[in-house]
C-alpha cells in the first residue's frame, strides 16, 4: 500500500491497487466518529456512443442515470432497506462523466462497506424491475420539468452546445427513457462497470488495513472477465453557440440569470502549462475579478442589484473551458451588462493573487476537517486528471502575476450565451 503525504495538510493518502484492476483511495481521520465511502464509475451521462469488444453501441439519452437508479435492486432486497437497517444514509447521482454510489454512517464499516460493493456489482435487470423504474424515472423528469433552475440550465446548456451530449438532460426526457430496454442497460454494464473503470473513495474514521480487507475478500467472489475498456465516441463541438440568448416565463419572485462563455483550450496551448496549472490560474482571475471581496460584488449588492454573491463555476469540455455566472435578481439586464463589462477589461496583480493564494491554502486545510469535502476532492482530481494532486499547496504558490496575465490575453470572450427566466408579467 503506498502512503503520500498531502503537502500543506498534514494529512496521509493510502493507496491501494487490486489486481482486478480497481483503485482504492483513502484519507483516513480519527478526529471524527464518521466515515464516508463513494464507489465511482467513470460512466455519465454523454458516454452514448462507444465501441466495446469489436462492436459499435449507441444508446438512449438518461441510460446512465437508468442503470444508477437499477442498481439498488438486489435479487434478495432492496438495498435502501438494508442500509437502512445499518442506520446508514445511501445515495447515488449521475453527473456528465460519471456515476457515484455512496453510504454515509458512523458503525459498522464491515457491513456498509461490503454491502456498497455487492450492490454495484450484482447487476439484476429484469423487464419487470426496468418497467417499473422507468415510470418512477419518468415521474422525477416531470418534476424537474417546472423547476426554474432546471429550466434555466437546461436552456443554458441546449443554447451553449450545437452536438456536445451536455445539452441534454442528465436523466434524458422522458421520451428518452421510453426507448431504454433491457439489453441496453445490460451492455453498458457489462462495458463500463469493470473494476479497471472504477474507483473506491474512503474518509474519515476507519483502518486503511481493514478496508482493503474487506474489499479484496468481497471482490474474490465475482469472476470478472478481463475485457478491454470502451472507447467512447464524441461528437466534434464547433466554435460557435446553438443560440445567443433565451427568456423564459415563470411564477417566480426574482428572475434568474445565467451567463456561459466557451473559450477554446487551444487558445492556450503555447504558455505551456499543465492542465491543473491552468485551471488553478483560470479559477484565480474569475475569483479576484467576481468573487465575494470583488469590486463588482460590492457594487450590486450595495446598490440593490444583488442580495447575494455572483456565482461562478469553470467547467471543462474536451476542446472547452465553460466559465459559468449566475445569479438573481430584479435587473437581469443590468447584470448581464456589467458582467460582459467586467470580463471585456478583466485583470489581475500580484498583490491580489497574493491575497486569493492565502485563502486557498487556509480552505485547503479546512477541507481536511469535513470528511464529505475531502472525498469530494479526490473524486475531482482522479477524474479530471487520473491521479490525486497531493503537492497542491507547491503548485498554489508557484502561481504568478506574469503568467496570469499571459492567460488572460488568451481568455476569448466573444462566444457568449444568456440565459434568463423572468417572473411573469
């Protein structure tokens, strides 16, 4: 078992690599009386197209977030119930690139932990079970359907994305969900669920030894053949938007706004920086020109335009960088305006990187006492860049002023789309 110790933290990384092909990753902290574990599959829901063993596949939208749903049928129970029985909390949610199982508790790390792991590998799909599912699926897509920031995010994303697979729902619609049948949901299991496409996340108060314990004897039992991974298929995104703006009518209070620009990562393909460098550097100059201290912050909220932060989020594509504001408020207009202000003179100096450099490293060290928090981040690092960046604290205070502005003089600002719900009338 290889231990690494995370620079700036004082905390230790355990990890393990099974021969089957599955990773475990562990930060254990006997400060607190919880423990937190998150099985993942990087399986979302753009992965639709791919080949597999020779063949070619092409399944419904919502598949994945089908199989999510799935696969807490058991042939003996259902899973919620036994968790249940453990005092445990038990989830699941399908993002984009991914699908997460996960068990909170506070005893009995044994059965929790074992029991995670033969839910997610004894897949049991019968027409019957999938028939039913798919009405209850149906039922939380039309749900969602009058939900304001489902909708203002949903005509983000379909504005944003010409063939990019993230312009559609996570759960697909409804009409999607009708076209899922059995052999689908089996086929993408039999693809994506291997353990060499998988990865086991475990904080908080629990023994390294047991857990890989208790692993390695729950996945002796399951024979699992050694297929090669899928190769999954993506549609070329052009450099452009679907549309520019759209304007929605609710019964709300407040509108809601949302704005998304998509800069091309090749715009910065000559500073040559890694991928994290990059984002941390991306993530710096949103935060000192929009976040809670910025001088536009200030000037909405004092002027009544806000009573909130802006929000902001920078998300990544294949070929993309999406950097996200939202917010609401009685002069969607107004805000739209100052925000394309703010980006179109957008800098940064030293003393501001300084600044917003200290208040990383202090949350990097408060992150350590939320078990939740810390699980979030591994699952963040392995999937964006296949391994845990344990000297982030190095890489946070080699950050520049220079190199800052280098980035800023490749951020593209013309491929822009708004996307508003007002109150009606």
């Amino acid at each position: 078992m290889n231990k690494i110790e995370i620079m700036g933290a004082k905390e230790t990384l355990y990890i393990e690599h099974l021969d089957n092909g599955l990773d475990i990753y562990m930060v254990p902290k006997k400060t607190v009386k919880n423990f937190y574990i998150t099985l993942n599959v990087k399986y979302g829901s753009i992965y639709t197209k791919y080949k597999w063993n020779g063949e070619k596949y092409e399944d419904p939208k919502g598949i994945a977030h089908y199989l999510e749903h799935l696969m807490f049928n058991m042939p003996d129970k259902d899973a919620f119930k036994y968790f249940a029985t453990l005092g445990s909390a038990v989830n699941a949610y399908t993002g984009h690139e991914y699908t997460c199982y996960e068990v909170f508790s506070n005893s009995k790390f044994k059965e929790n932990l074992s029991y995670l792991l033969k839910m997610v590998y004894t897949p049991y799909f019968t027409k019957e079970l999938v028939n039913k599912e798919r009405g209850i699926i149906s039922e939380e897509i039309k749900m969602y359907e009058d939900d304001p920031s489902t909708l203002l995010f949903r005509n983000l994303s379909e504005n944003l994305f010409i063939n990019d697979e993230r312009k559609y729902l996570v759960s697909g619609t409804v009409d999607d969900v009708k076209d899922i049948k059995v052999e689908n949901l089996e086929n993408a299991y039999k693809a994506f669920y291997q353990p060499q496409n998988m990865f086991l996340i475990i904080t908080g108060n629990f023994n390294p030894e047991e857990a890989v314990a208790i692993t390695s004897d729950v996945m002796s039992n399951y024979g699992f053949a050694e297929n090669e991974l899928p190769e999954v298929l993506y549609n070329n995104e052009p450099f452009e938007v679907n549309s520019e703006y759209i304007s929605k009518e609710m019964d709300i209070n407040k509108a809601k706004v949302a704005m998304a620009y998509k800069v091309p990562k090749n715009n910065f393909k000559s500073l040559k920086l890694s991928k994290l460098e990059l984002k941390l550097y991306l993530s710096l100059i949103i935060k000192v020109n929009f976040g809670t201290t910025s001088i536009i912050n200030d000037e909405m909220k004092s002027n009544g335009i806000l009573n909130k932060i802006i929000g902001s989020r920078i998300e990544e594509t294949n070929d993309y960088y999406i950097i996200n504001f939202m917010a609401e408020t009685d002069y969607p207009d107004y805000f739209v305006n100052r925000i394309k202000d703010v980006m179109n003179k957008i800098s940064i100096n030293e003393d501001s990187i300084k600044r917003k450099i200290k208040v990383a490293i202090s949350d990097l060290i408060w992150l350590f006492d939320d078990i939740e928090e810390v699980n979030a981040s591994l699952q963040d690092d392995i999937l964006k860049y296949d391994n845990v960046i344990t000297d982030i604290y190095q890489i946070y205070k080699s950050l520049n002023e220079e190199t800052a502005n280098k980035v800023i003089s490749k951020l593209d600002k013309k491929i822009l789309t708004i996307s508003i719900v007002k109150p009606e009338n």
